[in-house]
C-alpha cells in the first residue's frame, strides 16, 4: 500500500498503455503486483491505521487511474477480477461491521465504479 501511495507517477495524466508508463520495468512490476494483492493485504490486516492511511492519502483514487491500464494486460486482472473485486466488497463489510463506515463508503465507491467499468475495458 505504501508503495502506492509514494509512486512517483502523476496520476491525473497516465499514457495510455501500461508499457509506456514512466518507470523503470522493475517498479511497474512491483506497482502491479502490489494492486493485485491489494486485496488479499487488506483482508489479512483488517481495518488497521495503515489501511485507514491508505484510504485517506487517496490510494483508491490512484489505484482508480491504474485499472483500466491494468485491466488490458492480458491474463492479469482480466481473468482474476471477478474475486479480486469481491475481496474489495467483502472488505467494505467488514469496516462496516466495526462502525468504519466513512471508509467503507470510500472503498465502496470505487468497488462500485469498478464493477460498472470492467465492461467497457472487457469491450476496449
């Protein structure tokens, strides 16, 4: 999640392919890796401060500006976004449950957006 949060990248104005990002290969790997498991981090640790942080530094919103990049490499998260966005959802019950719900209307927005965008990357 960190690492995110202090990418060096300006968010508002992404290429339009994931290759051409500015970054060495190394660090987009890394980046991409780190979106993929996002879910999975989450869901290990909870509604904990560094979740909180990453949620109020704007980590959704720059996670937001990276998908439909990240959506077009093909057999990433094309084929894994069907779980990869339920583990979101459920993690937005879960701040729910512990009375968290600023952040779970946070998470749940994008969630939300992103289940309505994977048809038209499904169809760029």
């Amino acid at each position: 999640m960190q690492q995110i949060i202090e990418c060096p990248l300006d968010f508002d104005s992404l290429p339009a392919k994931w290759e051409e990002l500015p970054l060495p290969v190394l660090y987009r790997r890394s980046l991409k890796a780190a979106v993929g498991d996002l879910p999975f981090i989450i869901g290990h640790l909870g509604a904990t401060d560094e979740v909180l942080a990453f949620t109020q530094n704007g980590g959704w919103q720059k996670i937001n500006n990276l998908l439909p990049l990240l959506y077009r490499l093909v057999g990433w998260l094309f084929r894994e976004f069907k779980v990869w966005i339920r583990r979101l959802g459920d993690f937005t019950k879960l701040l729910k449950y512990k009375k968290l719900d600023e952040f779970a209307a946070a998470i749940s927005e994008f969630v939300e957006k992103w289940e309505r965008d994977e048809t038209e990357w499904r169809n760029a």
